[in-house]
C-alpha cells in the first residue's frame, strides 16, 4: 500500500490547495482513510464467502472467479487515468462522486439476485475505487499543509489500507457465517455515509488542467478484461473454444494498439520510457508476482479451508489471522534493512521467503491439521510485507522527481493485475486438474518459480537502486 503515496498529479498538484475542513485537518483524514479502508477491504473480503455465494446464486468457479477479479481489473485498468480526472473535476468532488458511486455499487452487490447482476455490480465498485484513490490522497495533502504533519497523515491513511488488507478475510467470515454473504457488501454503506457526512466539511477543491488519454484508457480496459476472459473462461470451458481464441487475440490487438498509442501519444497515460530502467523493469515484476501469490493464495485457501476441509465461512477466516497479524512489523523491519543494507537485501529476502512458504504449502494435504495450514501461510504474508516498502524505495530512487507519480502508479497497476491475473490463473488450474490439491500444488508451483526468477532479477539490480537508464 505504501506505494500509492504519490500515486497521481491530483495527490501532487493538491498539495498546494487552499482551505481546511471544518473542524480541523482530523475531518479531512477521517474522510480520507474512510474511503481507502473501504477499497482495500473489498479486494480481500469477498473471497471467504465464495462458497457462500456460489451456493446461494451459483454459475460455477468462473462466475466466482468474474466476482473477485471484477473488482481488481476495473481498478488496476482505471487506476492510470483516475488521477488526471480527479485534477479535471477537484479532489473532493471526485472522491465524493467515487463514494457515492461505491456505496450504490455496494448496496447492488448486497441486492443482487443473480450471480451477473453481481459481477456486473462488482465492476461498478471497482470504477468507483479507482476514482476515489488518488483523490482521497489528494485530500490528505490538501488538508495537512505543513510537511511534517502531513507526513504523520499520510502514514496512518496507509494504516487504514492495512489494517482492510488485515481485517478482510476474517470480517467476511465473520459476517457470512452469522448474518449471511450480503452483509459484506452492505457494511460498506454505514462507513460510506459516515466518509461523505466528513467529507460534507471540507472545502472544494480547485480544478486543475488535466488531458485525459482516452485512446490508451479505452485499449488497456479491452486488453485486460479480454486476457482475463480468455483465462477464466479457457480454464472453465477449454482453451480451443472459439470465443475464448478470439478473447485472446482481442487482448493482443488491445496491448498492441495501446502501446502504440503511449508510444506516439502528446500525452500518454503510461510514458513508455520509464521502461528503459531496469529498476522500473524489475520492480514491476515483482510487484506482479507479489500479489500474484498473495491474492492467489487467499483465494485457493479460502476455498481449500471450507471445500475440502468443511470448515465454516467464519473458522476460515479466523485462519488468516496468523498470516496478516505481523505486517506491519515487518513493514518497519523492512525499513531499517534497507537502510542499512540497501533495498535489493529486503527485497530478495522477501520474496524468497514467500516462495519458501508457497513450496511448504505444498504438503497440505486432506488431513493436514489447520492450525498447521494457518502457521504455513504466515510466510507469504510476511514475505510481501518484507518486500514491498524496500520495493517502493527502489523505484522512488530511481526516477526522476517529475515521475515519481506516475511510477507509483505503474506499479500499483502491475500489482493489481498480478492478483487478477492469478485469480483467474489458478481458477483455470483448479478446473482442469483431477482434483482440487492438484489444482491447488501446480498454482503455488507456478507462483513460487516465478518469485524465484523476480528474486534472481532484483540480485542484478543497483545495490542502492541507482538510475541504470534515462526515464
């Protein structure tokens, strides 16, 4: 999460933004975290009530892998272009038509009475986010403008992303097992009224010039939810089909047309010479990997947990409790290695430990003990913990001033992409395998070798992330 601290020229331009809310700096960062929580929240909460929901509106595992991965690619696609909108129309008015926006989308998940009506849903929601990120950090800076103070504010907003990160699986247990899957979404819409009762105090924010890349925006949306189609439905259905080929070759001619669009663009949405950094190059592919095995490995589990091992909705949520509970320990851990050693030790320590915990996780078996399988994750939590502030700095360090935005940005879109690409990925291995565990080893196999290369890359990098290329 740390790396969307400069995720857009809204959170840059803002900084400079007059007037303070009612009530002081307090309402503006209540309003702010408010929002951010209730983003990262529904990425993870979703996922322990999958069973739920597959029984109560069925359409099978690609149907459940459209309800996750709706949400993250909407997001991740949106999420290059949402910062100039929010400069086009002001930081407050964006964030409180993003809230609204959410809320809406909230209340139709809860009400949905099919499992279309709900992925249909989910992807509204997951536009909304993508509004209300960089305008919430805008927020923050416009309400904090002294440095240090803002510094304080803008930690604990990234606080408010963890502890979601944290909270998600086990409140969506919690909340499916006792009141049923729909009260997932619905708990969104208290703390939504309550962000824009906060957010009714804070002045409005100026409008800034800003060019939307409409062309790169429109292509890069057809280019992943064709590639995410072809995987989900190829997995379900067959990789010969015609309809899941012709996805596939969509989503080639999408990424092509969109390179070619940032390459010759007046403005592109994603300035392709950040690319000639292999720091850059690097760091987005671990960060790809990362989620890749974060987000796919709460998925697998959570359904491993109550369909192979019959466990309740709310007991597999307790589960991820060891896994999430250390974060933000090793978050500062991670901080005084990298100052100490440089970036590159926390960042290949990082991902081979979560690799290490991927291989583990290879021997649960049917009677495996719980307890046992909670105490194997604890290591993928932790190894992405211990990765990602290092991660962050590297990439910072190694682009100029002018772009540290739009580097933050790219990588949180290469992340998000990596958790609905592995969705979709590990959904297709679990239908075409035999049984669930060989679904499950051959997509922690996959995760886990992929780490392993991302970890061997780093090792080439700068030793203090210097600049190997002019971006």
């Amino acid at each position: 999460m740390k790396s969307l601290l400069k995720s857009s020229p809204a959170a840059r331009a803002s900084a400079a933004a007059p007037g303070v809310a009612r009530g002081g700096s307090t309402v503006v960062l209540g309003a702010a975290l408010l929002g951010f929580f209730l983003i990262a929240l529904d990425a993870l909460i979703v996922t322990v009530a999958l069973p739920d929901i597959g029984r109560s509106l069925g359409g099978g595992m690609s149907g459940l892998q459209w309800m996750v991965d709706g949400y993250t690619l909407i997001f991740a696609a949106l999420m290059l272009s949402a910062g100039a909108l929010s400069d086009r129309i002001g930081a407050r008015q964006a964030y409180g038509g993003g809230l609204v926006l959410f809320a809406l989308a909230s209340a139709a998940c809860g009400l949905a009475p099919s499992l279309g009506v709900l992925v249909a849903a989910r992807l509204v929601q997951g536009a909304a986010a993508a509004v209300m990120m960089p305008a919430s950090l805008a927020l923050v800076r416009q309400g904090f403008p002294d440095q240090a103070k803002r510094a304080q504010a803008i930690a604990l907003w990234t606080v408010g992303g963890a502890v979601a990160v944290a909270a998600g699986p086990v409140l969506g247990g919690a909340l499916t097992a006792t009141v049923g899957w729909r009260w997932i979404f619905f708990v969104n819409l208290p703390a939504g009224l309550l962000a824009l009762a906060l957010l009714a105090r804070v002045p409005a924010s100026p409008r800034l010039p800003a060019r939307l890349d409409v062309v790169g925006q429109a292509t890069a949306v057809v280019a992943m939810g064709a590639l995410t189609y072809g995987v989900i439905e190829g997995g379900d259905k067959g990789f010969g089909r015609p309809l899941v080929v012709a996805s596939l070759v969509v989503a080639a001619a999408a990424a092509a047309a969109f390179l070619t669009a940032q390459a010759r663009g007046a403005r592109p949405m994603l300035p392709l010479p950040l690319f000639r950094s292999r720091v850059v190059a690097v760091s987005l592919a671990v960060g790809f990997m990362l989620n890749a095995a974060y987000y796919g490995g709460v998925f697998l589990f959570s359904l491993y947990l109550q369909q192979e091992r019959g466990l309740s909705a709310l007991h597999a949520g307790l589960m991820f409790i060891p896994m999430t509970a250390l974060v933000a320990v090793v978050n500062l851990a991670s901080a005084k290695l990298a100052a100490l050693f440089g970036p590159r030790v926390p960042m290949v320590a990082g991902q081979l430990v979560t690799a290490a915990g991927l291989l583990a996780l290879l021997g649960v078996g049917t009677h495996t003990q719980v307890w046992t399988v909670a105490a194997l994750m604890v290591p993928v939590g932790l190894g992405g913990a211990l990765t990602v502030p290092a991660l962050t700095a590297m990439l910072l360090d190694a682009v100029p001033a002018d772009r540290a935005g739009t580097a933050s940005a790219v990588l949180n879109t290469a992340r998000q992409v990596g958790g609905a690409i592995a969705v979709a990925a590990f959904g297709a291995l679990l239908a075409g395998a035999n049984t669930f565990l060989a679904g499950m080893r051959w997509s922690m196999l996959l995760a886990a070798a992929g780490l392993v290369l991302t970890a061997g890359a780093t090792l080439t990098l700068p030793r203090k992330g210097r600049r190997d290329g002019e971006v």
